[in-house]
C-alpha cells in the first residue's frame, strides 16, 4: 500500500545508492522533481533507465549520480545533444558512464516482460540492424511452434521506478491522464515505485478506461504541485519551451552547469523552493 509522505522522505527511504532506478514520463509527466531530490541528496552509482532521456538525466549524469544508463535515444527535445550525457561517454566527466543501447520498441516490450514477471521479452525486430553488434544483451531465440527467429532482450526489473501524474485519492490511488508512454508497465515491473502528483483529492473522478494505479501497486505517493516542469502535465500547464532552449548553452560548459547546479537545486530546500527562484529570477 502507498505511503503518502513527502518526497525527500521517499527518496532517503526508497532510494539507495547502487540501485537501478527508472524515471519514466513521455513527453509529459517527467519526473523533475524526483531528479532534483536524487542530486540533493547525493545519491551514487546508479543505472538509470529510460526510454528517451533528456534532462532528468543530464541532470543526474552531470551530478555525478549515474554509472550506468540504459536507454533507446537521448537528446534535449528540439534542441540537440544532451551534452553532459556526451561529457561522461567520451571524455568520462564527471565520471566514466557505462552506456547500454536499445531500440525503442525493445525496452518497451523488456518493460511489459518486467511487468509480466518474464524474465525476458521477445520481438520481431533488429532485421539488418547493426545495434546487436554493440549490445550483446540482445540475442536471438528460434520459436518452438513456427520456427521463426526472432529478438529476445531481458526484461526491465528497477529496484525504483519514479513516475509524475496528475492526482492521487488519499489512499494512494494514482490517476495518468493524457499520453501514456511505459509509466504503468515502469511501476509494475519495479521493486518500489515512487509517484509524484499535481494534487491529492478525495475523489480521482477518473473516466471510463482511464488508467489508474492502484495504491497496493505503489510504495510511495508525494503531492509535489509542478513536478514535471520543464515538461507538461496534460490539463494542468504547458510545457516550458523556453526552458529546453536555456539549458543548451548551460549544460555545454561543466563550470556553468555545475554553477546551476549548485544555485537551484543544491540551493534550494526542494521543487517549490527552485521554482520560486527561477519564477523571480525571471522577473
């Protein structure tokens, strides 16, 4: 059953170095947030899994918080490289980062095999790719009914799995509305799941087929108002265009990005404090 606690209390409890951990959120719902809390408390040696990293993982890469990432595709969305994930693959700052590269259709069905409890997922995929050549995770099986070869990879299994939404009830009952990426494959698949939510309401009101996780699914619900940002959460705000684009330059210079670093999120005591501070910054 899910605790209602504070997100910093979830992270010290749920959050342990050496852990694998996926924040999970496609093209909404990004679990800023969650990233912040991580770096303020200086979480170690982490794989981090996503299908699509941009900047919750730049962030935590360029903080020194990751050993490993595991992923589909990386890059600040309309914008370009994410340059500290670059920074530590090729020239190993501010530590070495060990990189395992899937297709997205892959990691998304080692999801569901996760979720399934399988231990690993199979797909008609990789037919003249040259990505099994550097992946050796991905590997073939021969159907026993049709003979056909097809791709299998090991399932996705976190120790955590962090993923925004809009609204939890106050038993820990999670409502996701608008674009589903794997967030409920993510939770389910995980050991523990930590959900960040716009708002905690008597009554989720959620609509037919609306996807709902139920609180026995998760460990921990935290109501942290904005949490996506710079992403969107459908019906709540807009996605901060302005924001992608401002962190190209910061996140090409080490000492520029280890100066934000320590301004807005070392600096702050958490999400509300950051975003009073880039809100008067602004001004």
């Amino acid at each position: 059953m899910a605790e209602i606690i504070p997100l910093s209390e979830a992270i010290q409890r749920f959050v342990n170095d050496g852990d694998s951990i996926a924040l999970e959120g496609f093209t909404h719902l990004i679990p800023t947030a969650a990233s912040h809390e991580i770096i303020r408390q200086g979480k170690q040696d982490l794989t981090l899994i996503r299908m699509t990293p941009d900047l919750v993982y730049d962030l935590l890469i360029g903080s020194g918080c990751a050993k490993k990432l595991i992923f589909s595709w990386g890059g600040n969305p309309g914008v370009g490289s994410l340059h500290r994930m670059r920074d530590a693959v090729e020239k190993q700052w501010p530590k070495p980062l060990e990189i395992e590269e899937h297709s997205h259709a892959d990691l998304a069905n080692a999801y569901v095999a996760g979720a399934s409890g399988l231990p690993f997922a199979v797909l008609r995929a990789y037919a003249g790719s040259d990505l099994p050549k550097v992946n050796p995770l991905i590997k073939t099986v021969t159907c026993p009914f049709t003979g056909e070869v097809l791709a299998a990879v090991p399932s996705v299994r976190p120790d955590v799995t962090v993923i925004h939404a809009q609204k939890a009830d106050r038993k820990g009952n999670v409502l996701i509305q608008g674009i589903l990426g794997v967030q409920k494959e993510a939770a389910l698949a995980a050991k523990r799941c930590i959900v960040t939510v716009e708002e905690i309401v008597d009554d989720l009101q959620a609509p037919m087929n609306a996807c709902v996780l139920p609180t026995w699914a998760l460990t921990a619900v935290c109501e942290v108002p904005g949490g996506a940002h710079p992403s969107y959460a459908h019906g709540y705000y807009e996605r901060d265009n302005a924001f992608y684009k401002a962190w190209d330059p910061i996140a090409r210079d080490r000492e520029a990005f280890l100066a934000w670093i320590d301004r807005y999120i070392r600096g702050t005591a958490d999400f509300t404090e950051f975003k009073a501070k880039l809100a008067q910054e602004a001004k």
